[in-house]
C-alpha cells in the first residue's frame, strides 16, 4: 500500500474507513464511553543510507572492527499519528512525516488542526504525553471544539497552583481509596489556550 499510495491518499483511504467503521459501530467507545483518539510520534526505519528528500539526519557513533569509534550520519523517517483508542483496539485514521528540521510537536499540531474540522463530531478528548502540554498544541484542540487530555508539566505555573492547593487541602479517595485526587480549575493559560483548564493529581493511597 504505501509503494502504490500517496501519503495524501493513503490518509483519505483511512479516514474514510474510519467513517465507515463509526457508522457501523464497529469502533467502540474506550473507558467511561468516551471516544478517544491520541497523538503521538514513531520512528518508522532508520539507515545510514539516505532514503529520500524526507529524510531526517541524525549523528550516531559506531565501534570501527579495529574497536575505534566513528561519528557517521544517520537517516531516519518520524511520523506523528492520530489514533482512535477503543475498547477494543486502536485505530490509525492519519499520519504525517516530520520534516527536515522540522518537529514532532509542530506536525502533531498541523495534524489535528487539518483534520479535526472533519473530525470533532466523531471524538471527545485528544490525548497527548507531557511534550503536548504547551499553549499551541491546547489552543488548536480546544478551538476545534474538542477537549485535549494531556500530561502537566512540573514546570508550568499549574503544577505550582496544585502544590498549593495539595498543601492546602486533603486529597479525596479515588477508585474506592486507592488513589488520593486533587482537582482544580486554573486559570493561567486562559488567556492564550481559549479556556480554563481542569487540573487533576493522583497520588498512590497504598504501599507500592
């Protein structure tokens, strides 16, 4: 498939089948009934022979036969995906390679802003690790009128407005009392993301 297709086709090709495939109710909603869908980067292959124009450049050190160590140039091809995660299994329904010099957060922000348009009647939160928890990657979910779910960041100015609030009030159980949580709306990023946002902690009630 990916010899005979184009990128641009091949994603129209999954799209379309995960239309189909939503009509159909084979793509089940994940945990609490919510439908989710992620975004994350992979590595696709990696050489030390150029592949394409597309090619990203990376330098590595190999051990020579004689035990001296050489710097030689790597090629590799990174692809950020927009995934459903169901009940069931997950569901790649887009794709785009990170440019030369270009970044995994820059594409995974072009990605749902081409596609979400399409998208946001068909899916509630967009999950992301810690890279995403930055103004740009929020402000372009929230406009598209979907929720994002991602990792904070210790360094933002919401983890030092949870460690108040953690210094400040017990933590209620979660999960019968496995869990202790802290919850809290913030402010901070109002301004720039187009909303407040909803901060949850969860701390282990129990010996690890």
């Amino acid at each position: 498939t990916l010899d005979q297709l184009s990128i641009e086709e091949l994603n129209e090709v999954l799209i379309g089948a995960f239309f189909d495939m939503v009509r159909a109710g084979t793509l089940k909603p994940g945990p609490f009934g919510f439908r989710l869908v992620g975004v994350d980067a992979n590595e696709l292959f990696k050489s030390e022979k150029r592949h394409c124009d597309l090619c990203q450049e990376r330098e590595k050190e190999i051990a020579k036969a004689n035990g001296e160590k050489e710097k030689v140039t790597e090629y590799f091809h990174q692809a950020v995906c927009l995934a459903w995660f169901g009940e069931d299994f997950a569901f790649p329904i887009a794709w785009e390679l990170v440019e030369p010099g270009g970044s995994e957060l820059n594409t995974a922000i072009r990605l749902p802003d081409r596609l979400l348009p399409r998208l946001s009647h068909s899916i509630d939160f967009v999950l992301g690790d810690a890279l995403y928890c930055c103004r740009p990657f929020l402000r372009t979910i929230i406009g598209h009128h979907c929720d994002p779910l991602v990792i904070c960041l210790n360094t933002s100015e919401m983890e030092s407005e949870m460690d108040f609030l953690m210094a400040n009030e017990k933590g209620g159980p979660v999960l019968g009392n496995k869990l202790l949580g802290w919850e809290m709306l913030s402010s901070a990023w109002e301004k720039d993301v187009g909303s407040r946002l909803r901060i949850i902690h969860l701390k282990r009630n129990y010996a690890e």
